[in-house]
C-alpha cells in the first residue's frame, strides 16, 4: 500500500491506537495521533516519488517480527533529490503493529 502511494490508508489500517514509533536517535513518539501528524509532515515535504522497492524482508511469526529493508527515491519541495534507504523492524499484536523503529542514515 504504501508504495502504491497509499501510506495513510496503510498507517490507517494496520498501525494500533497506541503504537510507539521511533527513528534511530530519537525520542519515541507514542500514539497513534502524534505518528500520523509525523507522517502527514513528511508527506507534505515530498514534491514526487521516482520509485521505491523492498530490498529483503523476515519474520519470526512466533515472536510477531517482521523486519524490512527498503528504498524510496523523492524529491523534496526544496528540490533536493534523495534516494532513502531504511530498515523497519515492526512487532505486530494480531493485526496491529505496536511498535516500529527505523534504522537509517
């Protein structure tokens, strides 16, 4: 969903109410209100999307792990081109996931 540009209809339907989401070197943001203004933010600072890919992905279903290796290439309203490589690791609960951090430069 999210590269079919559908990223809030994704955050939407499978983040949980009390989700902690964080970028590595940062504080926590906990909640499903505070990550959706983070989300709509970035949304609002990217001006197109040139591609994006899934590079590898793994899961410990047993544990609800799934980790993610991707890339998106954007260009942001001020212009600059950047091609953002990034490594999810999500906890699911059910249908929900819970908690997700993001490993990137």
């Amino acid at each position: 969903m999210i590269f079919s540009g559908q990223l809030l209809e994704a955050f939407e339907k499978f983040y949980h109410n009390d989700v902690v989401m964080q970028e590595l070197g940062e504080e926590p943001r906990v909640g499903k209100d505070i990550n959706r203004e983070y989300e709509n933010k970035f949304i609002a600072m990217v001006k197109d999307v040139h591609g994006a890919g899934i590079e590898a992905m793994a899961s410990d279903e047993e544990k609800g792990i799934v980790m993610i290796e991707s890339w998106m290439d954007l260009t942001f309203q001020d212009g600059n081109r950047v091609k953002m490589e990034q490594v999810a690791v999500q906890r699911w609960e059910g249908d929900y996931i819970v908690h997700e951090k993001f490993f990137h430069k």
